[in-house]
C-alpha cells in the first residue's frame, strides 16, 4: 500500500557522517510513526529511531543515541537519519518504515511494519 524508498548510504570512514532520507509514496498515513532499522549480515535487526506523526516524540536505540537524529517531513512524507560519528559496527543494510505503534513501543513491536527496501552503509577503518 504504501511505498518507501531509502537513499543516501554508501561508503564513508570511520567518524564522517551521513544522511539518509526516505521517501514514502502511494496510501501514506500521516498518523503513522516513521523510524529506521538496520540489519548487518548475520545479525538479527536492530532498531535504530522513530519519530511520532507531530515529528516531536521520538525514541532511539542505545547504540546510536547520541550521535544518530531522526526529523520528518509531513508535507514531504519524508523521515531523515543524521548519522554522526560513524564507526565500523555501523556497517548494514538500514531499513525505513512505518507503523502506528509510538516510538517508544518500536524496540518490542515486531509485526506490522511496512518497510522500504534498504540502502546500504558501509564504513570503514
């Protein structure tokens, strides 16, 4: 129902920055949460951040609180991740999606989501 394209990754050092963006298309809800997940081979998914349809709540994963910032735009049907201070355990495949759940309810949600079709990320040493 809904489409959701991530662009923006590629291949960076350890400490620069990126940012992600993703598109949402098609039957979009804007009372919806969009967030971002990522997934390094081998690994189980881990959740990242979410921000809430008023683009004010959010909630972001321990392992990049701190250097990593979700935003949306509404009028775009966009959501943003700011990634500073990359380092190596970085390196996966980041996923953008969408659910009704709030933020704070992402790390334990973990059916219903519509997700995009990643871009990756790969930093090096």
């Amino acid at each position: 129902q809904v489409q959701l394209v991530e662009s923006g990754g590629g291949l960076v050092q350890a400490g620069d920055s990126l940012r992600l963006s993703c598109a949402a298309s098609g039957r979009t809800f804007s009372n919806y949460a969009m967030g971002w997940f990522r997934q390094g081979a081998g690994k189980e998914r881990d959740f990242l951040a979410a921000v809430h349809w008023d683009g004010v709540s959010s909630y972001y994963g321990d392992s990049v609180k701190g250097r990593f910032t979700a935003s949306r735009d509404n009028v775009k049907n966009t959501v943003y991740l700011q990634m500073n201070s990359l380092k190596p355990e970085d390196t996966a495949v980041y996923y953008c999606a969408t659910h009704r759940a709030p933020p704070v309810a992402w790390p334990t949600v973990k059916n219903g989501y519509d997700w995009g079709q990643g871009t990756q990320v790969t930093v090096s040493s």
